[in-house]
C-alpha cells in the first residue's frame, strides 16, 4: 500500500490554474457523482426516508465542503505558492483515500466488474480525503503566511529599536550640552524676558528627553518574548514617588504599599507609574497637589490606586485618554504617556480604568497580576 506523505510544490510551479479553480472543480464532480450515483443506484434500493438521507448526506456533503473551499481560496488572500500547496495536499489526500477505496473492493477490481459499492467508496472515501487534504491545505497556506508576517514584523522592530536608540543617544547628547549651558546662564543675571526664556529651554529640553524615554519605551513592549517575573511593587512606587519629590518639592506624594507585595511585570514598571505621578505633575499646580499611592491584593490579583486632588479628567475624555495620541484639552503633551500606562498593563495581563478621586481630581485603577 501507498504511504501518504507531505507534497512539495516545485513541479507545480508552472500550473496554470490556481487552487481555487482547482478544487472548486474537484469538489463540484464529487457533488455532481453523489447526486447521480444516490439517485439512479442507492434511492431504489433503500426502504426508509431517514437512510435515503443519510446516504444522500455521505455521498454529497464532503464534495460539497471541497466546493465552499475551492470558492473560500478564491476569495482569501493566500498567494500562488500557498494556493499551489492547498491543491498538492487536496488532491495527494484524495488519490490516498481513492486507493483506500479501491483497495476496499479489490476482488471486484481484479475481476473487472464495476460495482455500486466500488463507485460509492470512492465518491464517498475521495470526497472525505480531498476536504481533509483542501483544509489542511488552507491552514498551512495560512500558518506559512502568519510566520512570514511575524518574521517582518520582528525584523521591522528590530530596525525601529536600532533608530530609536541612534536617535536617543544623539538627541540625548544634544539636549545635555543645551541643559548645560542653560545652567551657565541661571548662574547669570537675566532680565525677565530672558528668565521667561530660560524656563522654556529647561522645559522644552525636558518633555524631548522625556518623550525619546517614552518612544523606546513603547518599541519594548512591542516585543513579543518579553519575559515576565515576580517585581517588587513597593520599591518601584517608592523609587519613582522619591524621584518626583526631588524634581517638584510642592508635591506630596503618600504611598501605601504593602512591602512583601509582588506583582507580575518587567523591567518597565518603573515606567507605568513614572508616567502616571508625571500625568498628574503636568496637568495640575505643583502647589498644594497631593498624590496617593496605594495597592492591596486581591485573591490571584493586585488592585493598585493612583489618586490626586487635581483638577481631575473630564468625563468626555475618559474613555479616550488611553488611546495613542489623545490629549486633554489644554495638554502641551505628546500624547504617549497614558497609552504606555495602558500598553503596559496590557503586556502585564492586568487593566486600567480612569475615574473620579473622592477629593475631586484624577483616580487611576490597576489590576495587575499577583506574583506567587
């Protein structure tokens, strides 16, 4: 007996029919020699409705699934060579099951006589081989597409993490050489209009440090092996929260987080709660503005709160504020920093929800996962 075997596709390379035409063909002859052979062979001699029905079913439904695939191929966005490939596996499945069939009824072969149970195991035996041949087909055609796609999009990423870090390092350098003649000149006496002018330099030169910090950001949570391990909650919030109190000394900041709590994340959590402390900095007085910190969990989970007594988040941007690009109203941000927030929880397994703090400002809710 034949072994069944994977095809290659070389000496198709030249076929002048796609695999749409193909096995739509295939499986129109199935349907049309089902029909026949149950209407002029098998009807007369069976005696009840529901077996003239199940006969009718094995012997069209198969050629009809290869009909419906031959019509999904043409439709689909498989290109030749995945195409070439759904008919070597539909039709090397097919003359597989039509020796089965043959094999089956080899005394009647052998002895040259055309019997109905010899033309009925090869529509029914062909027609189930062929549709089994056709779907394998469709989703190797489709998992050779996915892997090709998945490597572009690794060597794509690859290519915007290099440029990233080239422009990093050059704008970073740029950017202290202009920090620090911007330090010169604090040490100088300057008229109002240059001290109004020296504030716009130091900011300006620290949203671009900021946004490159956010932009690599974003390309590493791109990565799809990231690897994930248990992360000590409280000295993260505690690292960033001392980090914003050195930059803005008006700002209180209060933490609660539990010391032995750990969460599920990388590297780049420092970078969540940078972003959300750095949010409610931008957007609000540093005068007077208070930001809470707290976390507790939760059964397998972790619910963090992030919560000021700012001005708050209007309502009608809520649902968007997450999204790349979205800023408030009076916003002179980049737009990056709550869509890393969301990207990252994402990364992380966890959510983010944005509301209303009991003191009338912003109220960021995480759920994150629980390290065991």
């Amino acid at each position: 007996m034949s072994t069944f075997s994977t095809p290659g596709t070389d000496s198709f390379d030249r076929l002048p029919l796609d695999g749409s035409e193909l096995v739509a063909t295939l499986g129109l002859v199935f349907v049309l020699s089902g029909v026949t052979l149950w209407s002029q062979s098998i009807l007369p001699a069976v005696e009840t409705v529901p077996e003239a029905l199940y006969e009718l079913v094995m012997h069209v439904l198969f050629g009809t699934v290869i009909l419906l695939l031959g019509i999904h191929i043409e439709r689909s966005e498989l290109v030749a060579e995945e195409r070439r490939e759904v008919i070597l596996w539909c039709f090397s499945a097919f003359l597989f099951f039509f020796w089965l069939a043959v094999w089956s009824e080899l005394d009647a072969v052998l002895s040259a006589t055309m019997t109905r149970e010899l033309v009925s195991n090869i529509v029914v035996y062909g027609s189930i081989g062929g549709a089994f041949g056709a779907v394998i087909g469709v989703n190797r055609g489709r998992a050779t597409r996915n892997e090709i796609l998945a490597e572009r999009t690794e060597e794509q990423r690859e290519t915007l993490e290099l440029l990233t870090r080239l422009l990093r390092h050059d704008i970073r350098n740029d950017m202290q050489a202009v920090n620090a003649h911007a330090g010169f000149l604090a040490e100088e006496e300057l008229s109002e209009d240059g001290e109004s002018s020296l504030s716009v330099i130091e900011q300006r030169s620290e949203g671009i440090l900021r946004l490159l910090e956010d932009t690599s950001t974003l390309i590493e949570t791109l990565g799809s092996d990231r690897e994930l391990r248990p992360i000590d909650l409280a000295t993260i919030v505690e690292q960033e929260a001392a980090s914003i109190r050195d930059e803005h000394s008006d700002v209180t900041i209060e933490t609660d987080v539990p010391e032995d709590l750990q969460v599920v994340a990388d590297g780049l959590l420092h970078q969540l709660f940078l972003n959300l402390l750095s949010n409610a900095v931008a957007h609000n007085d540093p005068e007077g503005l208070r930001i809470h910190v707290g976390a507790k969990r939760r059964e397998d989970l972790v619910d963090v709160t992030v919560s000021d007594n700012g001005t708050g988040i209007p309502e009608a941007v809520r649902e968007t504020c997450f999204e790349l690009g979205e800023k408030g109203p009076a916003s002179t941000g980049d737009g990056l920093g709550l869509y890393l927030v969301s990207r990252l929880t994402e990364v992380y397994g966890g959510s983010v929800e944005v509301g209303e703090s009991p003191s009338g400002g912003a109220q960021f809710d995480l759920t994150l996962r629980a390290a065991e």
